[in-house]
C-alpha cells in the first residue's frame, strides 16, 4: 500500500495517475519507500509538462533500481525524463533521501545510506538467525 506521502504526489499529477481511478487492474502505483519521492516529483512534474503526457501505472524499486511503467506507448522525451529519475535514485537512499548507494544484504538489494544499510543487515539477521 502506497504511503500518504505517495497518495498525495499521484493527487498533484492526476494526468501522470490518470489510470488510478480508470477501474483498470493493471494500476499499482507508487511502490517504494518515502525517501525518492522527491525524485518522482521532479519526475511527474517533468512528465507532466509534455505535449503528451503518458500514463503511469506503476512505480517500483527492483534490484535496488528505479522501475517506472507506462500503459501504451511513451515519447522518447518521456524516457529521458524517467532516465534522469532513475540516476538520480542510483544515488540516493531510497528510505531517507541522504546519499546511498546500492547493496546486497543476504539477497537483498536496496539502495541506501550507511545507517539504512546497517538497519536492513539488522532486520534480516534477526529475521533468518532465529
């Protein structure tokens, strides 16, 4: 389930989201923590300043990696965009926004920062070492 913060940036860009509310299945939405929704902000502004403005139907982190999907067919300006996004949360803590980088903590990839990295090696150690 998206967080508020991520329910109030798919309210501000309702032509980016426009498949929310269209009844389709297929719409997920923003899945990733809070700290790269600056990041999608930017994005969804960007997207939302084309000529033809390409809908969202989900938003994810994989593999420690930005994911953005489009319904239909997106222009190549559209790419760019979503390209510049996805460099940007290369760099930055998915949890908090501060600086990070991508790990691999027992199989899972996520990128964070330092104290978000020591939290998940943590989380996963009491997790598996019961």
């Amino acid at each position: 389930m998206p967080s508020s913060s991520a329910r109030e940036l798919m309210d501000r860009y309702p032509e980016v989201f426009r498949l929310r509310n269209a009844g389709i299945g297929a719409f997920r939405g923003i899945e990733c923590d809070d700290g790269w929704l600056p990041i999608l902000d930017k994005m969804c502004a960007d997207l939302s300043g084309l000529t033809e403005v390409p809908a969202v139907f989900q938003i994810k982190e994989k593999f420690a990696e930005l994911r953005c999907y489009f319904s239909g067919v997106a222009s190549d300006g559209a790419y760019v965009i979503v390209g510049e996004a996805v460099a940007e949360a290369a760099k930055t803590c998915e949890v908090c926004g501060a600086p990070g980088s991508a790990v691999n903590v027992q199989g899972v990839y996520k990128t964070v920062c330092e104290e978000h990295r020591l939290a998940l090696e943590k989380r996963l150690s009491s997790r598996y070492n019961r």
